[in-house]
C-alpha cells in the first residue's frame, strides 16, 4: 500500500504557481486576485474559505475575503457577485457553498461571470467541460485528475466506480475519467443511493472513488485487492479527544481498507489539498483568459 498524498502534490504545485508569479512580478505584470465570498458563521466553510485564502499568501496571490452575516438577502449576494464580475483586479472569485435556505444557489452560481467562475461551477463551464472545450474544470475533480496525472497512477482500461453523482464532484469527475485523455481512458460506473448490487459493483473496481458524505461507508469487503481508492468525504465527526471537539472523517475506512490497497489518499491530506491547488490553477488560468 502506498499514501497518494495529495498533501505533497499539492506543494509541488503550489511550488510551480509561486515561482510563475513571482517571474510575472519580476516583469511588473499584474499578479492574480482570488476573491472568496463566505455568508454566514459555518465552521466548515470558514475553515475552507480560510485554507483557500491561507493558499493565495503562500504563493503570493493577492486575496479579499468578503463577509456577510446568513441574514444578507439574495438581491444582495446577487448584486455582489455582479460588482465582482465588473471588478477588473479581482481575476476569479467563489461563493462558498452552501448557502443559507433563502438563497437560491443555482441564481447565484449562474450569475457569476463563467470567465471568472474558478470553482467550475457555471453552466457555460460544466458544458465546456462536458465537449471538452476550453473553461475551467470543477475544483475537485480537476485536483483529482492532476493527483493520478502526477503520481503516474495507470488508468487506462481501468474499471473505475464512483459512488456519488453530485454536480460538483461525482458527475464531472465519471465524465473526464471516461474521456480519451491521459489520465482517462477508464470505463466508468457512476453510482449513487439507488445503485443495486452496490457491493458487488465496488468489487470490481479498480480505481474506487467515494465521494458521498458517510464517514467509513467503503469498508474493506467492499474492495478488490491491488485497488486504487480516492477519498473524496470529508464529514466533521465529534472527538472529545481533540481540542476542537471533531476530526474529519472520510467515506471510506482507512484502517482496515488501506492494506489491501495499491494506492489510497488519506483524510485529510489526500483529495482536499488537491482541491485548492486546482482553485489556485484556476486563478492564474483566469488572469491569463483574461488578457492580464
Ligand atoms: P452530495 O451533494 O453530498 O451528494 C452525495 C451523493 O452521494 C449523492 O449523489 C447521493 O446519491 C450519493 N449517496 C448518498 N448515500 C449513498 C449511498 N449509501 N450509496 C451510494 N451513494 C450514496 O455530494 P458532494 O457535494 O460531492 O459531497 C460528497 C462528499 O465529498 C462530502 O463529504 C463533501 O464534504 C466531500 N467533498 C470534499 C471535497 C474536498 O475537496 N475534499 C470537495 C467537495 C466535496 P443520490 O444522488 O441518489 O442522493
């Protein structure tokens, strides 16, 4: 068994998008500006708006976190994301979801500009992403495609099963599995609650990818020997034993299924970092997009 430590891939990125925008600066060209809109007081969500911003300082982005309390209306939030899309020093900008009830998330989602939409949300770039045109690819999928392309994880004519059909990870991630690309070339199988036979399925997959939200669902009798396995779940579970009070658990059980793994990412360390790295290559993508 071997860690895919989306940790240390992370850095190598991260590494790369620092020395790129420092040769930009050296040249006074402008440097990239991540915006992160965050409603409300979600512990989770403060904590990935946090790591994103903690992110830009590191390579050197320039960063605004704007905050508004959960009563903020949704002409409000609508009308920020327009003055984000004129805003011609912010390159890219996210909404962190989820948002409160009585905002509509598709409205708000559809309403950012898809050049500037790094999360790969906008349905102009789900479309792209789907023909394989040029857009920006949904953070976390993307991450995920970079972590095998990196660690040289052997795809093709792999049967790969992906449990979870979100529109943020799930879907576009069996879509750009399937296609005819480097990683890619798998033969997908994208399951959700209804799947039948959904042990017998996992058991057939050679690249195992959970992403649905129940802490240690995939157990080992569910995975076949020599398995690559991506965790994608991150669920806050209580532990007095920790000074917060919660860890973080993924979908799948790492104790007991990593050992009859080829490769499997832990949690956190694996999918997560991968997530942000991608956001960050979004951003410069975006700057450039953009003629800056
Ligand atoms: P989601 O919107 O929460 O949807 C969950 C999906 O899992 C649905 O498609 C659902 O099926 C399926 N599902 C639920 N129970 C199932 C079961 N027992 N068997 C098979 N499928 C089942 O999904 P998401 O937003 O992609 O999030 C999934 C997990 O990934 C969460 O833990 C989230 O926090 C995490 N996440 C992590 C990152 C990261 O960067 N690490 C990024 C995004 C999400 P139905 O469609 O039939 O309801």
């Amino acid at each position: 068994m071997q860690r895919l430590n989306g940790k240390t891939t992370a850095e190598e990125i991260r590494a790369e998008l620092k020395t790129a925008v420092a040769s930009r600066k050296q040249k006074g060209m402008k440097i990239p500006h991540l915006a992160a809109v965050l409603v409300g007081n979600d512990g989770g969500s403060m904590s990935y708006v946090g790591a994103k911003v903690k992110a830009c300082d590191e390579i050197g982005f320039n960063s605004s976190l704007i905050r508004f309390e959960d009563t903020l209306t949704e002409q409000e939030l609508l009308n920020k994301v327009e003055e984000l899309n004129q805003d011609e020093e912010i390159d890219g900008f996210i909404v962190q979801l989820p948002l409160p009830k009585h905002i509509n998330e598709t409205k708000i989602t559809d309403h950012i500009s898809p050049n500037k939409d790094v999360d790969g949300f906008h349905p102009m770039n789900l479309g792209n992403m789907l023909l394989n045109l040029p857009g920006f690819l949904p953070a976390t999928p993307a991450g995920i495609m970079e972590l095998l392309k990196r660690n040289k994880i052997e795809t093709s004519g792999k049967h790969c099963v992906v449990l979870g059909r979100s529109n943020i990870v799930g879907t576009p991630l069996s879509i750009m599995l399937s296609r005819n690309s480097n990683p890619g070339n798998c033969t997908v199988t994208l399951a959700h609650s209804r799947t039948q036979n959904l042990k017998e399925l996992c058991l057939q997959a050679d690249i195992l990818i959970a992403a649905i939200g129940k802490p240690e669902f995939v157990t080992k009798d569910m995975v076949k020997d020599d398995a690559v396995i991506i965790d994608v779940g991150t669920t806050r579970v209580s532990d007095s034993s920790r000074e917060r009070g919660w860890r973080l658990v993924g979908d799948v059980n790492f104790a007991e299924v990593a050992p009859k793994t080829s490769y499997i990412t832990p949690v956190p360390g694996g999918v997560g970092p991968m997530t942000i790295a991608s956001l960050m290559m979004n951003t410069l993508k975006a700057m450039e997009l953009n003629g800056k």
